[in-house]
C-alpha cells in the first residue's frame, strides 16, 4: 500500500509541477507581483520603520529588509488561494470527482495535493528572495536554509485555507470575487506590510486583528526563520490554524457530511 501511496503523490506532484510550468502568465505574475509591491512600498514607505525594538531586526534597518518576508507570505496566500480555484475548475470538469473515488483516503489525497501545490511554488518565492538582494535585502546565507520548513509549514496552512473556502464555493464564477474578498483584508490586517507595535499607535482595534490574524504569525514565522531566530508562539499559532483547516477541508469534501455534498443533495 505504500507504493500507491508514493505513485498517488508522485503522480499529483508532477500533475501540479506541469500545470505551473506551462501557466507562464501565472508563473510570471507570481514573481512579477511581490517585486512590483517591492518596488513600490520601499519607495513610498521607507521611512516608516526607521527604528525597530522588536528582534531579529537591527536598531536601523530598510524597510526592504521588513517587507521582503511579508511579500513571500503574499505569494504562499495568492498561490494557495489561485491552487484552491484550480481545484473548483476541476469539480466541474469532473477530474477531482476521479481523485477523490480512488481506494485511497481523501485526507491523503487533500493533503498530498496541498504538499503538492507548495512544494511547486517554493522555487519562485527563492527566486523572489534572490532579486531582493538588489534592493540590499540580504540575510544570512544560512538563513535561506532555514526559512525552508517556514515557508512549507504557511504555504501549507494558507493552502489549507484555500481548500477550505473552495469546499464551499460551488460555481467557479464565485470563486473569483470570494478570492478578492479575502486575500486583501487576510493581507492587509496582517503584519505583511508594517509591524504590530505601529499599528498599535494608529488602530488599537486593527492591531488586535492583525495579532489574532493566522497569516500575521504565518509571515512572522517566515521573517524570524530568515534572520536565523525562531518564534515558537508563531509556529503554535501556525500548526493550529493548518489543523483546523485542513480538518475543515477533508470534511467539505466528504460527499456524505460536507456542505459540497449537502448543496448536491
């Protein structure tokens, strides 16, 4: 049985890797985009994070150097989310009612297209990292190393998330607004763009989101991975939110108990 399951996941995996490939709009949007909010933020923001008390940031830093972690958060989140409408297109065509009658569990086969999806998209997030370093964004060479488990455990939690909201959505015309529905308020109460302890001086009630906000540790979890350091209350924060989502997904895609099933019935 462990040979199916390895030929499933390799089988999935490469499902994924070829679809990733050959969407060269999607591929290069993914890349394009973060840089295009780089440029942009750091030129428009900088001055917003002239002193930082809160570690591993030195007491002077560029706002590049805050920003860049918070960009490869919004990569994992518009990639999971854009994976999650790849998987409604395939309800509708039928593929994915093909996947999930196979003899195996669908928590194996949820899961090992969600490690799928972010294993294909760690590539582009490196190759994000290495243009950073024009803007002078240059952590430690160990640090690209170490952010590797971060950057797996969010992009699975955010595309567990995705899994989720694609367990409710029946049409794939509505998958769309709903994606803009939450990408930006997931993204902007979060600590992507600027650290809590300013939003505390402008909003105490949108600092409070930002802390509660899942994506907020899973970017800090990334940030601290970067410069070599570890939050633990960030990777707590992380681990509970992919096991609540991804219990929430394997239920919406239960044809018996999910809302999928129920809207067919």
């Amino acid at each position: 049985m462990s040979a199916a399951y390895s030929r499933a996941f390799a089988g999935i995996l490469r499902r994924e890797g070829l679809r990733m490939v050959r969407q060269r709009g999607r591929l290069l949007s993914a890349l394009v985009r973060p840089l295009v909010w780089l440029a942009i933020f750091a030129a428009g923001f900088r001055a917003v994070l002239g002193l930082s008390p809160t570690p591993p940031y030195q007491t002077y830093i560029l706002y590049e150097t805050y920003i860049v972690p918070g960009l490869a958060g919004m990569m994992l989140l518009f990639h999971g989310m854009q994976s999650s409408l790849s998987m409604v297109y395939d309800r509708e065509m039928g593929s994915m009612r093909l996947l999930l009658t196979s003899p195996l569990p669908r928590w194996f086969l949820l899961s090992a297209r969600l490690l799928a999806s972010v294993l294909v998209v760690l590539p582009v997030v490196y190759l994000f990292f290495l243009a950073a370093r024009f803007w002078n964004v240059r952590p430690p060479v160990l640090g690209y190393v170490a952010v590797l488990p971060a950057l797996i455990l969010a992009g699975a939690t955010l595309g567990a998330f995705g899994l989720f909201i694609s367990s409710l959505i029946r049409q794939l015309e509505n998958f769309a607004g709903v994606m803009n529905f939450v990408i930006f308020p997931v993204f902007f109460a979060s600590t992507a763009l600027y650290p809590l302890w300013r939003l505390e001086d402008a909003s105490h009630w949108l600092a409070l989101v930002a802390a509660a906000n899942p994506f907020s540790h899973a970017v800090e979890l990334i940030r601290f991975a970067l410069y070599l350091r570890f939050d633990a209350l960030s990777c707590a924060v992380v681990l509970g939110a992919l096991a609540v989502f991804m219990a929430a997904a394997v239920i919406g895609y239960d044809p018996g108990r999910g809302f999928w099933g129920r809207r067919e019935a």
